[in-house]
C-alpha cells in the first residue's frame, strides 16, 4: 500500500491488468474504503490496482461552512431536493479524468477501469462515469445519487451509454433517502445503462450483504472483461 497527500493505492498482486477508482463520502478521506478490498477476496481474480482519491477540503455551505473534504459545495439541501455548486463537480470531474489518464499511462486502458464511490464520492461516480468520453469497465454507486441531471444531458457519453452499473442503497438512510438512489438509478437506466439496483435494510452505511452482491457483480465483470 502506498499513501500521499492526494491518494491511497492497493494493489491486488502485481502488474494490475484492472483499476477502481474509489471516492470517498462528504467529510471522510482516502482511508475510509480501504478495509473494502479484503473483503472483496480477490485472490483469485485478475490483479487490480485500486486508487483512493482524496478531495480537496472546503467550506461546505449547507453545513454551516465547516471546511471539511468534499468533492463539490452543497448549497442546500432539503429532504431529497439538493442544490449544489455545478462548477465543482465539474472541477471533481477533471480530477478523476487525470486519474484515469494516469491509470492509461501505467498502462491500463479505460474499459479496464471502474469508477467507484460511496455518498458523495457515488453522486460523482454517476457524474464522472456517464461523462466520459472513452468506454469505462463499470461504476459502483454505493449510498449515492445524481447531483445535476442537467449536467449529465448536456455531456452524456454515447461510449458509456451501456456502462454496467451496480447500485445499492439503505432503505433506512437518513442522510441521502433511498428515494435518490432509486431515482438515479432509474435514469441511468433510462439512458440504456444496465443497473444492478439493491435495496438493504441499512442506514447511511455498507452492509456485509451488499459487499457479498458487489463481490459476486465484480468478479464477474472481471472474468468477462479478461477474456
């Protein structure tokens, strides 16, 4: 494992042929996926390079400006209705676009990269993922949602438009209502985008069952896409 101010990286075993880039959720860092991987058991799946962004810190406006890590400002947010600073999270896009170049010039190409990320760092997943302009191996969207359908219309990606997708949410989360998650499921779905949409009966968390789901999702897309 290596660590720098601006990400965190674990490798599978070496010469990784695959990588998840993993963004963490509003106010945590780079750290908080990392025991995700061993769960995962991927000792006998194809190496994979998993990298773990840091956002940069921020004030965040709907809470009360406390400066913490975030990936774009909330404005405000009011039951599911959520107002956000567009310029962000096109600013967050750009970054993860670096990292998927810098993941290309190590030489894994982009249909072998997933876009990853919990709360936050899944709203950006959606954001990133469904704008690329190079197809993509797959995103997970865990506890997450659309921040700005709007942005998403105005540079949808054809490259991505059959992008697999697995999403899982609580139905118990008082932070992001399950209501979001299953909405932006429903629009990539709309899209032409194939979602393996989960429900738990979980808050704002990860549960042990969505972790087996995403295992079993994972590792077939990863025999799939060796072949």
């Amino acid at each position: 494992m290596t660590d720098s101010p601006s990400s965190v990286e674990i490798e599978t075993a070496p010469d990784p042929e695959f990588a998840v880039i993993l963004m963490h959720g509003l106010g945590a860092d780079a750290n908080d996926f990392v025991p995700l991987v061993p769960e995962l058991r991927l000792a006998d799946a194809p190496a994979v390079r998993f990298v773990f962004p840091n956002a940069r810190e921020m004030a965040v406006t709907a809470n009360n400006g406390y400066v913490m890590r975030a990936w774009y400002d909330i404005l405000s947010f009011e039951g599911i209705n959520r107002k956000v600073d567009e310029a962000g999270i096109e600013a967050s896009v750009a970054r993860v676009r670096e990292l998927i170049a810098e993941q290309n010039a190590r030489g894994i190409p982009s249909e072998r990269i997933f876009i990853a990320g919990f709360s936050q760092g899944g709203a950006m997943t959606y954001h990133a993922g469904l704008t690329h302009p190079e197809k993509l191996a797959g995103l997970i969207v865990l506890s997450g949602y659309i921040p700005s359908k709007g942005l998403i219309d105005a540079s949808f990606s054809e490259a991505n438009r059959t992008t697999p997708i697995f999403a899982a949410h609580g139905t118990f989360d008082d932070v992001l209502d399950v209501r979001l998650g299953e909405d932006a499921s429903e629009f990539a779905r709309e899209q032409g985008c194939e979602v393996d949409w989960h429900a738990y009966p979980m808050a704002h968390t990860v549960c042990m069952e969505e972790v087996e789901a995403l295992r079993e999702w994972f590792g077939a897309r990863l025999a799939a896409s060796a072949r």
